[in-house]
C-alpha cells in the first residue's frame, strides 16, 4: 500500500512538515509513504499509488493512477479536484474541513470586534502618532457593541457551526443560509434555505460568507445582495475569493452603502501590490491567514490518521467530499 504526498507551497506552513511523513511511516509500517518535495516526480510515482494527499491533481495523472482509491486535501476547499475524471471515478475524496473549522471561526470573531471597535482605524492614527478619539468616534458606523447585534452565516458546515457557536457566546442573534434548512439550525436562531438568502442579507449587521464554491455560490455577495445589507453592516469572506463579487463590494465601501468588510480570501492569490483593494475604505484585508495555526499540522496529523486506520481496516472515512455536490 502506497502513500505519495505531494503538497507544495510558496508559502512554508501549507507545506507537509518532514516529521509528519516519519510519524505516518512508523505508526503504519504496512504503508510505504513517499513524500515529494515538489511535484516534479508525481507521474513517475503517481502510477502506483493507493492513497495521495494533495489539493492539486491532474485529470491526465488521474487516468494513469489506476490504483488510487484515496485522495485527500489539506484544504477545506476542493473545486481545483472537482473535474469530470475525478468527479465520475471511484477514488474516494477527504477534505480538512474539521481542522480548519474551530481555527477560521476565531478569526471570524477576531475579525467582527476588529471591525466593530474600529482597531484598524486605531492602529493608522497610532502610526501617525495621532490621539483619535473624536476622530473615530466621528467616523461612521459608530464604534459599537457586539451583543445583540445579528450575524448572518451563509453556510453551515464546520466553519459556519463554529462561528454560530462562538456568536451565540458573545450574545449575538445567528441567522444562517444551508442548502437543507431541515437538517437543523446547529444553534443558530433562525436558518434560512437558499431562496431565501436575501433574508439574511436584509437582516444581518454582520455577514460572513463561509460556503463552499460551487456554480450556485460565484459572487454570491454581489451589487444586488450588497445593496440589501444595512448601511453599517459589515461583510466579512472566509470562504474563498470567487464568492465575492470584488468590483461590487469595493464601490459598496466607496460609496459608503455598507459599514465596511474584511476579506481573507481573493480569487488570484496573493493579492497583487497595484490591486485597487488596498486603497479601499473600511477594507480590512488579511492575507490567507485565517486557517493559520501553530498546531496545523499536529491537527491534520489527527484527521489524517484516524482516517488512515479507519481505511486500513476497511471503516467509513471521516470527512468524506460528496464530488457531485463539491463539497
């Protein structure tokens, strides 16, 4: 049985750690687990594999892979693997939606008092060396409390039911969008289905777009949505950049419709240095840091090998992809 991970990344922590191929190779000495460091050698190695770990394969190395039964991704996101070769195979797709999930939700919350107490606003005046009290206090939409205020999740999966949870905690109203209201509201107050999303734009005071992509969900916050949203609402994307209609939601800032966003994901990352977004107002812009933890890959470890038993003696997988859903 053969393990090939080929995860490779600018950036260092989306890269598999060398500990973490040597920890899978001594707890399962039946599996023989290759580990590339780029993906220069992946259809040499491709070809006999059983079992892969990646966010990027090609539908021509899918068609020489006649033995892979297994692919799972690092990511939460997996439209890159949803193309016909995969989608119509046998090959088995795990997702790292329950690692990310508790991580991405606390900076959800990190976020909304970030907007709501003005802190990127206090951080400018400080660099100017600018006492700003009347001056953020002046600026509109007022400093104001959490409590009370609505969150509005558009989706509910393990990231929306982290943040429903740690909303309800501070006192906020959650009202959510699913694809299937009846399968429960998973704490929230109130939970819309998908013709009903306008709703949940309407009322919220914060949105916060954490739903897969999928051609139902492409710019998903668009100038329509957009204009529904309260004038000092807030817009905040943890999901991925193609949900958000950018040129929309920047004249929404510049116009003053809205109360301001914060954008984790872009649809081209990184973010180039002349994008216009960097200039927009009440625009808090983090760069893919969301998912961002110290014990990231001591979390994937987890998922992963619980997954690998499970697989080895023929158990159902944790957080299996529905391929024709995409999520």
């Amino acid at each position: 049985m053969k393990l090939l991970i080929f995860v490779h990344h600018p950036f260092d922590q989306w890269n598999a750690p060398p500990w973490f191929p040597k920890r899978l190779q001594q707890e399962f000495p039946q599996v023989n687990v290759v580990h590339l460091p780029d993906y220069k050698r992946v259809e040499a190695e491709i070809v006999d594999t059983e079992i892969a770990i990646t966010w990027s394969v090609r539908p021509e190395q899918i068609a020489t892979a006649k033995k892979l039964r297994w692919i799972h991704s690092p990511a939460a996101a997996v439209h890159q693997l949803i193309f016909p070769e995969l989608v119509n195979s046998d090959i088995i797709l795990t997702n790292a939606r329950e690692v990310h999930g508790p991580v991405v939700a606390e900076h959800v919350i990190a976020l909304i008092f970030a907007l709501a107490k003005k802190i990127p606003g206090s951080v400018r005046l400080q660099e100017k060396h600018v006492w700003g009290q009347q001056i953020l206090w002046d600026e509109l939409p007022r400093v104001r409390e959490v409590a009370g205020a609505t969150l509005g999740l558009i989706g509910l999966g393990s990231i929306g039911r982290a943040v429903a949870k740690s909303a309800k905690a501070l006192g906020m109203r959650v009202v959510a969008v699913r694809e299937h209201p009846e399968k429960g509201s998973e704490g929230a107050n109130a939970v819309f289905g998908p013709s009903q999303i306008d709703e949940v734009f309407r009322q919220a005071d914060y949105i916060v777009l954490a739903a897969p992509v999928t051609a139902a969900t492409m710019a998903i916050a668009n100038a329509e949505r957009l204009a529904l949203m309260k004038s000092e609402a807030c817009l905040i994307n943890v999901g991925r950049g193609p949900l958000v209609d950018e040129p929309a939601l920047a004249a929404a800032l510049r116009e003053k419709k809205i109360g301001g966003a914060a954008l984790d994901v872009f649809p081209k990352e990184p973010l180039a240095p002349d994008s216009p977004l960097w200039d927009v107002p009440n625009l808090l812009i983090t760069p893919h840091t969301a998912a961002l933890t110290d014990k990231l890959w001591e979390r994937h470890y987890a998922l992963f090998s619980e997954n690998l038993r499970r697989y080895v003696i023929g158990s159902p997988l944790l957080a299996v992809v529905d391929k024709h859903k995409g999520y």
